[in-house]
C-alpha cells in the first residue's frame, strides 16, 4: 500500500531557495519583495513541516544547519 506523500508549499520552497541564495532573511525579504515577517513565518512554517531547523539565523545573516543541508 503506497503511503500519501506531504505536499511542500511552493512559497515555502522559494523562500528557503532565496534564503540561501541571499544569505539573509532580510534580502530574501528583498528579494521576493515580502516583509521579513513573511519571510521569518514562512521558515518557520516548513521547520516546523519538516521537524527540523533549517537556519543558523544571527545578525550577519542566515546559514545552514547540517539538517537545511
């Protein structure tokens, strides 16, 4: 029996692409042109999807963690 599989949100995955692309949330934010806020509930909405965090996130920008690799 075939298990249904979780569809990822489009957004969700443009945002995470941009984000790595960008180095920042907030020229992600730019980028998209969407609010930082957008950009930070949107993260945390696939995190959250994926039970995992996706960004190490401070001042200088955003990386990856080992899990967003």
């Amino acid at each position: 029996m075939l298990r249904p599989r979780k569809r990822m949100d489009i957004q969700l995955a443009k945002t995470f692409l941009e984000i790595m692309s960008a180095g920042s949330f907030q020229e992600a934010a730019k980028r998209l042109h969407i609010t930082q806020t957008t950009v930070t509930a949107r993260i945390k909405s696939l995190e959250a999807s994926l039970n995992c965090r996706l960004f190490i996130r401070n001042r200088s920008g955003a990386t990856l963690t080992p899990e967003g690799e």
